[in-house]
C-alpha cells in the first residue's frame, strides 16, 4: 500500500502545480496596471483624488483614452458626484498616477428612474 499513497501523493502534487500556474497566468497583458478601490473626490476636469478606507489618499489624472463607467455606461468625470465609491485601473508614469478606467460603483439612487423593474411573474 505505500506504494499507491506514494503514487496519489505524486499526483496530488502534480495537479496542485498545474492549477497554480493556471492561476497565475490569468493575470492581464501589462502587469504594470493596478487598482485601486476607495471614493473620488474631484480636483479638476480631468483630475480627482481617491481615498481608500484606510484613509491614503491618491492623486490621479485621466489618460487620454481614459473611460468611467457608471451603470455600464461611459460617462464624463464631470457627471460623477463627489463622494462615490469607485475602482480605478491605473498606471504611474514620471510619478504620476494615470487613470486608465474609472468604475464608479452604482447606489440606489441611480436606480431610481421611474422604470419598473421586472419582478416574478404572476399567471
């Protein structure tokens, strides 16, 4: 019997290696972005200051093909009110903080069109 344990071990550690490198290669094309989650506060036009929950702070502008996205769909920083909650995809150029997608987070407000939503239908 030491024989097959040994055998299941081997196994067990060949396929634990395989889903680690699977894991690891799902990481986008340009590992130099990074994200950041906190709430926006505008400085400018095309500028804003995101704080995390541990209250660091972080000054980004927006790179020339920069997109915020609200409610999946594209919007100006200019619409998004100060004080929501977002993720930002970034990169740092000459040390500056360059914003490449802003998705800021919708609350329920946003889902106050006057629409209905569809419910359980009743027969």
């Amino acid at each position: 019997m030491p024989y097959k344990s040994g055998l299941i071990q081997a196994a067990l550690g060949a396929v634990s290696a395989v889903a680690f490198l699977i894991a690891n290669s799902g990481t986008s094309g340009d590992a130099k972005h990074k994200r950041l989650t906190g709430i926006v506060q505008k400085a400018g036009k095309e500028s804003f200051v995101l704080t995390e929950a541990n209250a660091r702070q972080h000054s980004f502008k927006l790179g020339e093909s920069a997109s915020v996205f609200l409610n999946e769909r594209a919007v100006p920083l200019d619409s998004v009110e100060n004080g929501r909650k977002a993720t930002v995809r970034f990169y740092k150029k000459k040390g500056q903080l360059v914003a490449i997608n802003v998705d800021v987070f919708p609350n329920h407000a946003d889902f106050e069109s006057g629409e209905e939503t569809p419910g359980p239908q009743s027969s």
